[in-house]
C-alpha cells in the first residue's frame, strides 16, 4: 500500500516525504506546482503535477499506487493574501478540498492527515491554547481550514473518514535537504536570514504596538522536522485503528519578531537592519501552544525546541543553497 502526499513539493510536505523515504513507506507524490518546487522532491519518488480537485486524476493515482492513506498539504496559506483574495482561497482550499475527500471516499480512502493551522483559532482569549480554545478564525485563510475540519467531522460521521488534523503553529528551520524557498516570501526566520546574507536590505516589522513585552507579534515556533514525524504518527495512529483527532503542533514556547532578529544576528554574526511598518491585516498579537495532546496521543515530542536550534538549521540549509532549489519548479 501507499500514501498520497498532496502538495508534496512544498516546504513541509517535502520534509514529510523525506522522512516517510527513510522509514521506507511507499509513496506517491500529487502538487500542481504552484508554490512548491519539482527539485524537493526526490526523483525516485512517483511525482504527479496536478490538482487535487482533478477528481480523474486522484481515482488514477490511488488505484495505480494502491492507495491506503492521504496526507494532505496542498493548500494556499498566506494570510495577506487571503484577506485580499478571499475568492481564491476558498476555491483552492475548500473547494477543492471537498473534491479530494470525495474523490478518496469513492475509491474506498478512509484514512486522512491533514495540514490544518493555528490560524483556525482566531485572537487568542488564553495562552497556551489548547485544542478547546473557541475558534473564530481573523482571516479567510483561517475559516478555510476551519470549514475543511468541520467536513471532516461530518465525513466521520457519516461515511467513516477517519482522520488526525494536525493544527500547526509557526513553522521554521530545515533539514539537510528540504528548506524554506517561498514567492514572495512572507514568513519572518526566511526573511530574517535573507538580510542576513545580502539578500534584502532589512526586515519589516509588521507592528510594534501589540500587547506584548517589546510591542511585537509573538509566535511558537516549531522546527519542520518535528512537524514531519508528527504525520508520520499520525499515519501510523490511524493504521492501528486511531479515532479522529484534533491536535496542536507546537512547543509552548512563544518568541517575539525581535526576539526572533536577534536570535538570527547571534547565529549569523551579521548585523540584520530592521523597519517598522504597520500591522498586517488578521495577524493576532500573541500564539503559543498547548501540545499535551499530541504527545499523549501519539507520543509526539519535538526535538528542536530551542529557537536558536531552529534558526541555526534554517541558516545552514540557506548558506548550502543560496539559489534555493536553483530555480526549478
């Protein structure tokens, strides 16, 4: 049997089928390419670029490949972006989200992993937050993962779909292979070595005046491997017969922008120019997680829990491949 990686390209997806390669699962790779890059993933790997929404192409590559299981990472996810273009968003992430699940239910798929996000829960009312925290996203982005987790309630339900949803915090670091390369870049560590290297002349902090000990946002920051393994026992939790599940990813730690720029200055050893610019629209001040749950659920504890850790493995995967993955899509 073998698993579907949808957006299997991507910055995290592509760490995914990394790791899945050393425990020797079968694989088989579905991205339309339009953020992610061709040259993340092995080509060993069975690769197919396409939509998740082309529902005669996902019946093709389950029935060819043998498909028992869907980790699914395949969505638009900039919250800017989804605040300006709403539309889009909920076409791509939802519309054809409810396309795959269709399409899986049909050939008979019924174990799912899916890449959802913290953004689900909206302004925090407490910190750490835990998975009963209220949820009412603050962007377009955030109500599009939330509408594909409220289907799968319902799919569960009703047709026996079952499924872990992994509610990722804040993203970072590399592996030896797999790094952060976005257009345009929005997220701060990539950003933040970017001037560190040459590359941007400083960093825009995009608000100074939230309610936090330096005025800027604060997030948890979670190492991309850490991620990765998480949906590794994610899959195996539903193999052995796991119920649904809604988790956090995070580590509990949260760290402020600056925070983060100074970490990067210590580790880089160059000196980071900073400009301040007014927030940006659906950014909450302050997120941190309550990950108890996923590590008495499936045993997941992260092993890169320092930010140091983290921005080191970020900067050492960047000085390895200035040009990222050389352009290729």
């Amino acid at each position: 049997m073998a698993v579907l990686i949808t957006g299997g390209a991507g910055y995290i997806g592509s760490v995914f089928v990394e790791l899945m390669q050393r425990e020797n699962e079968r694989v088989v790779v579905l991205d339309n390419l339009g953020r992610g890059h061709r040259a993340a993933v092995d080509p060993g790997v069975p690769f197919c670029e396409g939509s998740v929404g082309d529902r005669g192409l996902v019946t093709r590559l389950v029935r060819e490949h043998e498909v028992d299981a869907c980790v699914h990472f395949a969505a638009l996810a900039y919250v800017g972006e989804s605040v300006e273009n709403p539309a889009r968003y909920y076409a791509n992430n939802v519309g054809e989200g409810l396309a795959l699940l269709g399409t899986l239910l049909d050939a008979g798929v019924k174990r799912f992993v899916f890449s959802s996000t913290c953004a689900t829960y909206g302004e925090a009312r407490h910190v750490p937050i835990s998975e009963d925290h209220p949820q009412w996203p603050a962007s377009p982005y955030g109500w599009t993962k939330f509408a594909i987790e409220r289907a799968l309630e319902s799919y569960d339900r009703a047709y026996g779909m079952r499924y872990v949803a992994l509610r990722y915090f804040n993203a970072a670091g590399a592996t030896e292979k797999h790094g952060e390369q976005h257009d345009p870049e929005t997220h701060l560590i990539p950003n933040v070595l970017a001037a560190a290297a040459g590359k941007a002349e400083c960093v825009r902090i995009f608000g100074s005046d939230y309610p936090t000990p330096d005025g800027t946002a604060i997030r948890d920051y979670i190492h991309v491997e850490d991620l990765g393994w998480a949906h590794v026992l994610a899959l195996r939790y539903l193999r052995d017969g796991g119920a649904s599940q809604f988790l956090n990813l995070g580590t509990g730690r949260g760290h402020s922008v600056r925070e983060v720029i100074e970490t990067a200055r210590r580790v880089t050893g160059r000196p980071i120019a900073t400009r301040l610019e007014g927030r940006r629209p659906g950014d909450p001040p302050r997120l941190i997680a309550q990950a108890d749950k996923a590590r008495s659920v499936l045993g997941w504890r992260p092993r890169y829990d320092d930010l140091e850790t983290i921005v080191r493995s970020a900067w050492r995967w960047q000085v390895a491949h200035p040009n990222g993955y050389d352009g290729s899509r």
